[in-house]
C-alpha cells in the first residue's frame, strides 16, 4: 500500500513497523460434505480468518473456525502488537480504541 504512494507522501508517513493485513472468508457446502460444521439448515461451512503479512507474501496465522461467530471474536489470536494492523471493520469494537497507544 505504500509503494502505491509518491515518494513526497512516503517520506512525510515514514511507518517505521510492517503492516499485517487482517480479514476472513467464509466457505459454504452441503450439510453432508462437513457433518462436523453446521451452519444453517442443510448447509455447512467453514470461515478462515486470515492475518497475511504483503511484504514477505505469507499468511502471518489462520484460524479456522465453523463460521458461526463474530469476526472480532478471532481477532486477538490474529492481531500482533508488534505490527500496524489493517483490517475491516468487522474486527474493530469502540473499546478496543482504548487499548490502542
């Protein structure tokens, strides 16, 4: 995302950390093909939350998980401090704000 930016640009953001690109993605099938992920009626499915760092090409962690339940619930596992993280906002909450330095 950066390098899309002009040089002026990328001198005056100077990110000093990597940025790690957080979202998910859910996969639905018929009931019989993963009896052990209902999702509704007689479809299954499985969400793969997915923190993926653009700069070396690789996902950082995956969580699979039935698809059930909320993205932010996945976000914890996903986030790194250590990393400016990108996401949509199905992962944020107003009170993770707080948290933020």
């Amino acid at each position: 995302m950066i390098q899309k930016c002009n040089r002026k640009t990328r001198r005056k953001l100077k990110f000093s950390k990597e940025l790690l690109v957080v979202d998910s993605t859910k996969i639905i099938v018929g009931i019989g093909q993963l009896p052990w992920a209902p999702l509704k009626g007689t479809r299954a499915g499985v969400k793969l939350n997915v923190a993926f760092h653009p700069s070396v090409g690789q996902p950082h962690r995956v969580i699979q998980s039935t698809g059930n339940h909320h993205d932010f619930r996945s976000s914890e596992e996903l986030f790194d401090a250590a990393i400016i993280n990108v996401a949509d906002r199905a992962y944020a909450k107003c009170k993770r704000f707080d948290e933020y330095v």
